[in-house]
C-alpha cells in the first residue's frame, strides 16, 4: 500500500488532528503523552532523539521508543534531530515501525543545537535539507515531516517551507520565533509568518506559539487558518489545555504519577513535570520546592504531591469569602494555569542581578559573596547546594591539579613521566617504557614476549635476534592498538 501523502496522511492517519503535544526534550515521554491524550491531545511526538545515537545504541532504542508496546499512544511522530542524511534515514529506518511518521528538528534553537550543528542552526542549509528530506521520502514507508522556526523576513520564511514541501516534506509545523527568540528573550510568535506559510504551501501546516488555553488554539486556526496547534509550555503547566479546563493541580499530578507507575520513565523527567504543574505553589511553600529538588525515589515524590496538596486544601479551608488569586494570577496557585514567561528585566530581579542598559539579563554571580549568601550563585549551582548544603563554590578553596608537562591537562599523580594518560602512553610507546602508575606495560610486555618466543624455539639464554626485535615490536603495536581502540 503507498504511504498517503499532504492532506490525505493528516486526515485518515493522523485523524485530522487539531490538538498536538509538541516534541519536549526529557518531557514528552510515554507516561506525558498518555496522561495528555486522556484529556484532549489528539496527536502526540515524542522527546527529540538524536539520530547518530539511536542507530548505534540499543538500550536509547529501547528506552525512548521499543519499550512496552501502548496503543494508545497513536497516532504518534518521531522526531530526530540530525546533519547527515544517511544517518538521519538509517536511524528512521529503524522507528518507522514504531510511529505514523518521521519528523526532522529544523526548530531547536539551543546551544547544545548550535554545538551539535543541528535543529535551527541547519535553517541556512537548503542543499543539506534537500538531500536529507529527499532521501528520507525515498526510502522511508512512513511520511517525512518537519518542524521549522521562521526567519525574521516573511519572504525567506515562504520561500523555506516551499523548498522543504518541493523536496517530500509531508507536514510542516511553523514556530513563530527566530532561532535568537528564546528565554527571556523570547517575546510573542509570529502568526503573520505562520499565515504566509499556510498560503504558500498546499501541504497540512500546524503553528506553534502564543498557546497559553484553548481560546488561543481556537484564535489561532481562525486567523493563521492552519490545520492543527502545537504546544508544549501551555501543555505543561495544563495538561488539560486542550479540554479548555483549568483543574486543581493535584488532579493532574496524581493521575500521571499512577500512570508513571505502569509505565516508568526516569525520576528526573517525573520530577521535572512536578516543577511545572505546581510551579506556582512552589512559589509559597519554598520548603517543599526544597524537598522536591532533593528527593532521589518515586514514593518520596509522591509524598510531597500528598503535602503540597494537604497544604493547598488547608488554605482553601481557611480562605475567606470573596479572597482573589496573590501575585496577579488569574486563578488560586493550586489551580492549573499559564505560566508567563519573565521578559528581562524581570528575570534579573528573579536572580538578584541587573540587567544591562539595553534590558538584557546581566551577568549572574558565580559565587558566594563575603556573607556565604547563595542567592548569588546561578540555578545551576543553587541546586547543588541544596542537595549538598555543604559544598562550597569559592575557587580558592578548589584543589588545584598538577599539570601535563607536554598538554596541560591534570597529570597522572603516579605518573613517571609527570604526564595525563594520553600523552604517557604516546611516549612509553615510543621508548618502549613502563608506567605502573597508569597502568601501561609496553617494556614487560615486549620482554614477556621475547622469553614466549625464546621457549617455542626451544633456546635457553638466547642473544636477542632481529627477528626476535620485530616480534616483539609487532606485539607492542597490537598492545598499543588495542589500547587505544
């Protein structure tokens, strides 16, 4: 049967999805998408796969896609992000099975992207795409899609996405940010670039951007006309996003914990939706946002969903008739609801810092101040703070390591020659030497093998031949491949 294709492929094998759960690094995993299915997502993709990792590790494989079979969980989209064609269809190869279509990340605009050359930083690369989008649609007997972040000038953006269309690009998700739109700096999507797209294009397109509850997913299709609405913040702070309820916190949390229990996936994913569904109560009990951070098991992060909810009924208990949301909210703190992103200047009131004259975020501070005060340590180093509340961040308290005399990188404490591993083993190589202290043998190996070599010829006390020289380089060679292989 020949893969459906454009209109016909979102209609009878997505189901004409409107609904979609983006793909989220370490946050859309099975237990996210079953929980969002239950309550209105119609299509789901799964976290970014690395393409290059998933065709050469098979516990990857079996951890992010051939784990337990779920029929629930369709129809579904893979995503990869990749810059080699070969690979990127080799490793789609390998899920087609598993999914309803092949999506390739042309969106992700993070550093690690830009140090993987991948995501948004391939956007440049039309003949790169093409090959890749070509040789996918050639081989692969599900459909190739793609999801995009559009350039600052319109025309481009179009002119993009027919390149991706021409080349067999069966659906296109449009995010309406630049790849420099991120974080603080994030600011409002574009759906005028969304519209254009649609226009242009004959084939499905879904926009991404500005979802924060139904009402916008509704104003969306209405202005951009696109077929289907992507999210992923909105999604995660409201997993009932899509049936246009705002329920109680706890609702949420406690079903995808029971739903985590048949189908585990890493602690720190779990604790991670956590963070979001209750991220503004976190904001009032900060001991429990403490607690959440540092507890290592499921049933710990159990229990603190069971007090974080005991202290939000006992609020409600408490509350007195015609009391109004704090801090600006549009509902009570226990209640599912938007998360607003801070702009920059706000964000650097959220770190303690100033901003720079232009309003971008300054600089935080790495280290304590005199005081010991940790407020101006970065997240980062906050959080490990917390689960070692004695470790201390002042570099001159750091241990300093003696350095590689050839390389510059810490030595070997035991080392004979006061060198790093790698540069050692170039050099015992090379003189036919020994270091204990890293554990390379290269002088007793080749004596080792000259006295095997004397006892199969039978001579006792041998002059060394030449013969003899060249066995037992030949031995050292192996040795030093096969320490470095």
């Amino acid at each position: 049967m020949p893969k459906l294709r454009g209109e016909a492929f979102w209609r009878e094998t997505l189901r004409s999805a409107h609904y979609v759960v983006a793909p989220m690094v370490d946050q859309s995993e099975l237990a996210w998408r079953l929980l969002s299915r239950r309550h209105g997502a119609q299509l789901c993709y799964t976290p970014m796969l690395h393409a290059q990792v998933f065709l050469r590790d098979a516990n990857y494989r079996r951890e992010n896609l051939y784990g337990e079979a779920c029929p629930e969980d369709r129809p579904l989209i893979v995503q990869f992000c990749a810059n080699d064609p070969e690979v990127f269809v080799q490793a789609a190869l390998l899920a087609q099975d598993y999914c309803d279509a092949i999506d390739l990340n042309l969106g992700c605009p993070q550093m690690i992207a830009k140090r993987g050359h991948y995501g948004a930083f391939l956007q440049e690369e039309w003949d790169l795409l093409q090959r890749m989008i070509l040789l996918a649609n050639e081989k692969l007997s599900v459909p190739i899609t793609c999801k995009i972040r559009v350039f600052p000038e319109i025309d481009k953006t179009v002119k993009y996405a027919q390149m991706l269309e021409k080349a067999g690009c069966q659906l296109l998700t449009v995010h309406g940010r630049t790849k420099e739109q991120k974080g603080p700096l994030a600011g409002v999507a574009s759906w005028e670039h969304i519209q254009a797209v649609r226009k242009a294009v004959s084939i499905p397109v879904f926009a991404n951007g500005n979802i924060q509850c139904l009402s916008d997913v509704e104003e969306c299709i209405r202005k951009t006309g696109v077929h289907g609405v992507m999210t992923a913040e909105g999604n995660l702070h409201n997993p009932a996003l899509f049936e246009g309820r705002n329920p109680l916190v706890w609702e949420m949390a406690e079903e995808y914990l029971e739903i985590v229990q048949k189908y585990p996936c890493p602690l720190s994913y779990v604790r991670a939706h956590l963070f979001k569904l209750w991220h503004h109560t976190l904001q009032v009990y900060q001991q429990l946002r403490e607690e959440l951070a540092k507890v290592k098991t499921l049933e710990g992060i159990v229990d603190v969903n069971r007090e974080l909810k005991l202290r939000c009924q006992e609020e409600i208990a408490n509350q007195k008739e015609g009391e109004k949301p704090k801090e600006g909210l549009p509902f009570f703190h226990w209640i599912c609801q938007p998360y607003i992103r801070p702009g920059p200047k706000e964000r650097c009131k959220e770190n303690g810092t100033r901003g720079t004259e232009k309003g971008v975020r300054g600089k935080r501070a790495l280290e304590e101040d005199e005081d010991g005060n940790s407020e101006l340590l970065s997240k980062n180093k906050q959080k490990k703070k917390l689960r070692n509340p004695n470790k201390s961040f002042d570099p001159s308290l750091k241990p300093k390591y003696a350095k590689c005399d050839q390389c510059g990188n810490p030595k070997g404490n035991k080392c004979v020659f006061n060198m790093c591993r790698g540069c050692c083993k170039k050099r015992a190589f090379k003189e036919t030497a020994d270091c204990p202290g890293h554990g390379l043998l290269f002088k007793t190996k080749y004596e080792k093998s000259l006295l095997w070599q004397s006892s199969q010829t039978g001579i006792q006390n041998p002059e060394i031949s030449q013969r003899d020289v060249d066995v037992g380089e030949t031995a050292i060679l192996k040795e030093a491949d096969d320490t470095a292989s």
